[in-house]
C-alpha cells in the first residue's frame, strides 16, 4: 500500500478549484433570468415592491412560494406570470 502525505496547500488548492466547479455548476456568476429560484430581495427588486407588498402577495396566493429553513424562494417562471398576468391569478 502506497502512502501519499498531503499538506495544507495541497487542501487550499483543492478546496479553491471545489468551490470554482460548485460555483459554475451552481451559476453564481448567472444573471436572474437564468436562475430557477429566487429570494425575496432579489424578487422585490425585480418587480420593485416594498417587504410588505411581497407578504401580501404570498398571503393571498397570488405569487407562491417555498420556504426553506427561514428563507421564502420564488420561482422566476411563477414571477414572469405575475407580470404577464398584470398581477391577477
């Protein structure tokens, strides 16, 4: 069995290549329209809406949402209709 020592650059390196690949794969360099999900802020300054316009529009069900831990995310898709729409369901 052959012993390879590897040394905390060596793990520097690695992690910063990791996270440039998770970076591409996970688009953090894309625009908004090529994301599938997006948060409040980055939502209400889409549609340029105050915090309260945003809860108003998720309580009456007119844009729906997924909350994970304490973050609500947004379909773009679910967005674009909102703005299709003119705001009806």
């Amino acid at each position: 069995m052959q012993v390879e020592i590897l040394t905390k650059e060596d793990l520097k390196q690695f992690k910063a290549e990791l996270f440039q690949e998770m970076k591409e794969a996970f688009g953090g360099n894309a625009k908004q329209e090529n994301k599938q999900w997006l948060k409040s802020a980055e939502v209400r300054k889409l549609l340029g809406i105050s915090p309260g316009t945003l809860q108003n529009l998720r309580i009456n069900g007119t844009l729906t949402y997924s909350k994970i831990g304490g973050m609500m995310y947004y379909r773009y898709q679910d967005i674009m209709k909102l703005l299709e729409n003119g705001g009806a369901k």
